[in-house]
C-alpha cells in the first residue's frame, strides 16, 4: 500500500505490487511466493487485492491466537498496472521516511506503531540485504540465508518487538544493527521521543488494539473511487460444491452441500430440508440433508469466525420442470420450530442453462510445434439449444424429445482451449 497518496485519492491496497516486483524496493522471493499462493484462488469475483486484505486479516489472526481480529471489508480494485516507487526503505532517514508515511494517510505516532505491529513477526535475510545483515559465503550449492528476527518471540504476534526495544535488549537488525546507517526502526521509534513505543511497550493490549486499528486503516487505505462493501461476516447458511448433471432418462441429478453454522443445529435431530423450485416457479421434490463424522469445519484460531456442520444431499428431478432456485428449511431437534432459509427472500439461484457435462468432457496433452500444449475438450448440456439431438452414448437414433442438447461433442464438436499451464487460465 506505499503507493498510496490519500490527498490525490490513488494507490494504496489495490495488487500493483505484481507489477513492481523487479524493483530494488521490493527486492526477496516473498513477493513472488505470496502471489503464487494466492493466483489459484484470484478470479473475476475476488480480486488479488482483497485476497491480499484477507490474507493480512488471516495471519495476524493467526500469529496473535486470535487476539488480533481485524474487520474485512471486500470490493478491492486490481490495478492494471504499477504503481508509482515509494516503499521505504531502511537507509533513509526520518524526515524522508515521515513524509513517506504522511503521503499515504499516517502522521508519525501512526508511523511508529505501524513498523512495531508489522515488525511484530519476521526479521531480515541476509541473503537479500547483506549490508543489514552479513550473510556467510555458500559452502554448498543451496543459498545460505542468515536471517535475523526483530524480537525473540517472531513466531507470536505480541509486544515484545516494543518491549526489547525500550529495555535496550533487542536483536532487531533494523534498530541496533551493526550498520548504523540501516537502522530505520531506530530512528522511527524515537521519533516522537520514544512516547508511543513505550506505551505499547507498557501494555500488551495497548499493543494488540493499536496495531487492530492500524492494520484496519492500513488494507482499507484503496482508491478515492473504490467503494469497500460493508463488513464481510459468514453467512449463516452457505450451499457449497452444487453440481447439476443431465441424465439420459430426461431428468436431472443434483448433489450438493449445505454449509450451516453451529449455532443454527441447536440440538441432536435437527432436521436439513431442501426445497427446490423448477423454472416455472413450482416447487419440487424436496431432499433431506445428511451429514456425517467428519463434515465440519472451524477457524485454525480463536474467535476467527464460527464453526459449521455440511449436510450433503441429492435429488433428481424431471428435466422439463428444470431448477431455478432453493430454500433451506431448518427443523429444530427439541422444539421442533421449522425457519426458512431464503438468501433475503430470493432463494439460492441455480441454473440449469447450459451444464458442463464433466462425464462427456477430458483433459488431454499434446505437442505443438515441438512445444508442450495442455489440451481441455469441454462438453456441455444446453436447454432448448434446438441444434442437433441428445446423444450422450450408444449409437445415434431418431431425434430425441430430451429438453436439453449436446453442444460441442466428441472429436470434431468438442469445444477445445490450448494452454500451457493452469496458471494461463482465467477463472471465471
């Protein structure tokens, strides 16, 4: 977010950093490794830059055991490309490194307090700022990395980086270094003459709340014209994994899960039931929710979130009457009180519109002009495409009365995609 300019309304958290990693700023494998984590999970409904705001909420959740819970609000933009230099960085001085901060929204106890909280964790690699700390010639192959940390307790989100500092015992490479010329933290702490770090040197909590609230302005700093969404919570019931498979027998499978917060099942015998609704706007067959040992799910941390039950359930309708939507009844084991579920009186949409038909579908290599291609045959199902007839195997008979036809099928009528990694493809 060092390039944001809140007077000017631009920069901040919005991803440029995937297209400023050969800066001498932003010099480390971290960068690099962070977006590869997260590319699988970005697509056109979650940006990079709101997977880089959770990814901040998530682990200072994490290293504080739950202490530290930051509020997560999405709707982040994705630059297109980079953002103007700027990042701090630990030769420079204080005037330059204030002004820095100043652009981006934070006056200089902000500042303090920022570098403590996010030096909280971590420490300095040797192997990428040798002139902070020496890094000892390879005896191998493998690159030796003399790392160290800002505080004796890097693995734990707490105050000790503050702590070790004020007491004049602290390993932070950045404060007590042997290069006098790197030591930023320093400079910074005592910028306003050591007030705000002592304070959170004083006070764990102190520190756990400041660095909350820091953290907070911090990923919601976006452009002026970036609106966030309100704060995100879990939703009390969530469908998961939907799956809609047409059948030869002109009817339609379909599976799922429901995911349901704890607080909702109040007692052993709570009753699942879904209701589905054709296109038309009848209502189906219902189907009746069933879990199992093992169909749960919680937080890694304290007070991250709750936890929930999955109930899997599956029905078949007639393709005909197709789906449009469900609800979520939830019958309550000991009083027997039935609530509807209905996502704000819509109900959950499902389409049945066009259906990949994954039986049908299939993944193969090959080469082209002596470069690997992966190659993607996809099949899919669409109603009332009125183009040729049903055939999902045997031999081909006389024109079928089946609601939806295959488009693209088999050799000549597959659609296909040439790519040459997963990571080329986008998700949508």
């Amino acid at each position: 977010m060092a390039t944001a300019d809140v007077s000017a309304g631009t920069g901040g958290l919005d991803a440029s950093i995937v297209f400023e990693m050969d800066r001498s700023e932003n010099v480390g494998d971290a960068f690099q490794e962070t977006l590869g984590i997260f590319q699988g999970s970005h697509n056109t409904r979650v940006s990079m830059a709101d997977l880089f705001a959770i990814a901040t909420v998530m682990a200072v959740g994490a290293c504080s055991d739950g202490k530290v819970i930051v509020p997560f609000r999405g709707g982040r933009v994705d630059a297109v490309g980079p953002g103007p230099s700027g990042v701090p960085e630990p030769q420079q001085d204080l005037p330059t490194h204030t002004l820095s901060f100043a652009k981006q929204g934070f006056d200089t106890s902000e500042m303090i307090a920022l570098v403590a909280c996010g030096h909280s964790v971590g420490g300095v690699h040797g192997v990428d700022f040798p002139e902070i700390v020496p890094n000892p010639v390879p005896t191998t192959d493998l690159t030796n990395d003399n790392t160290v940390t800002f505080d004796t307790t890097t693995d734990n989100f707490d105050n000790v980086v503050a702590k070790e500092f004020v007491a004049n015992v602290s390993q932070n490479p950045l404060a007590f270094g042997q290069n006098e010329t790197t030591r930023s933290d320093f400079r910074i702490f005592n910028a306003d003459g050591g007030d705000m770090i002592s304070q959170m040197a004083s006070s764990n909590d102190f520190f756990l709340n400041t660095c909350s609230t820091m953290f907070e302005r911090m990923i919601n700093t976006v452009p002026r014209d970036v609106k966030l969404t309100d704060v995100i919570k879990p939703l009390g019931i969530k469908p998961r994994k939907l799956s809609v498979t047409v059948n030869d027998d002109k009817t339609l499978s379909i599976t799922g899960f429901i995911r349901v917060v704890d607080d909702l099942i109040s007692a052993n015998g709570t009753q699942v039931i879904i209701h589905f609704v054709s296109r038309s706007g009848e209502a189906l067959p219902v189907a009746i929710g069933t879990t199992s040992q093992g169909l749960t799910a919680r937080c890694g941390y304290p007070n991250c979130g709750p936890s929930y039950t999955y109930y899997r359930f599956n029905s078949t309708i007639p393709a005909k009457q197709g789906i449009s939507s469900f609800t979520v009844e939830i019958i309550d084991g000991s009083t027997g009180k039935a609530t509807i579920h209905n996502n704000g009186r819509g109900g959950f949409p499902v389409s049945d519109a066009i259906l990949p038909m994954f039986s049908l579908s299939s993944q193969s290599r090959i080469t082209i002009n002596g470069g690997a291609q992966l190659q993607l045959n996809l099949t899919a199902a669409v109603l009332n495409a009125e183009i040729g007839i049903w055939q999902s195997s045997g031999l081909l008979t006389a024109t079928s009365s089946h609601p939806f036809d295959l488009v693209a099928q088999g050799a000549t009528k597959t659609v296909s995609s040439l790519f040459n990694s997963w990571d080329d493809l986008e998700f949508i």
